[in-house]
C-alpha cells in the first residue's frame, strides 16, 4: 500500500532554502489586543472552512512557482 499524503505546515518564519529568517514570536509576548484579533481571525478561518464542507477552490490553493 503506497504511503498515504499528508499536507505540509509549512512555517512562515522559514526561508524556501530553509534558512530561519525571523525569531517566531511568543504567544505572551503580544499585546492582548492582537491576541484577541488573531484569535477571532482563526476561528472564524476554521468555521469558514469547516461551513464549505468540500475540497478547496482552485482560487484558494498555493501554487509554489
């Protein structure tokens, strides 16, 4: 049975050569406002998302060029 294909995290702080390109930020150390902003961001990403309920349009997937 061939390996299942699992999507990549990839990590926003990483160059494409793998070269660490900033310092990811500790969770505490943001302001509580932007906590706060980036938390509803999230949730309201992940409803969103879960609301769809079928694969991605071709408008929402990374092409890597």
């Amino acid at each position: 049975m061939p390996p299942e294909h699992r999507p990549h995290q990839f990590d926003l702080f990483v160059s494409r050569d793998g070269a660490k390109i900033a310092r990811t930020p500790r969770w505490q150390a943001l302001p509580v406002e932007v906590r706060q902003v980036l938390t509803q961001l999230m949730a309201r990403l992940i409803l969103d998302h879960a609301d769809r309920g079928h694969a991605p349009d071709e408008d929402d997937v990374c092409h890597d060029s």
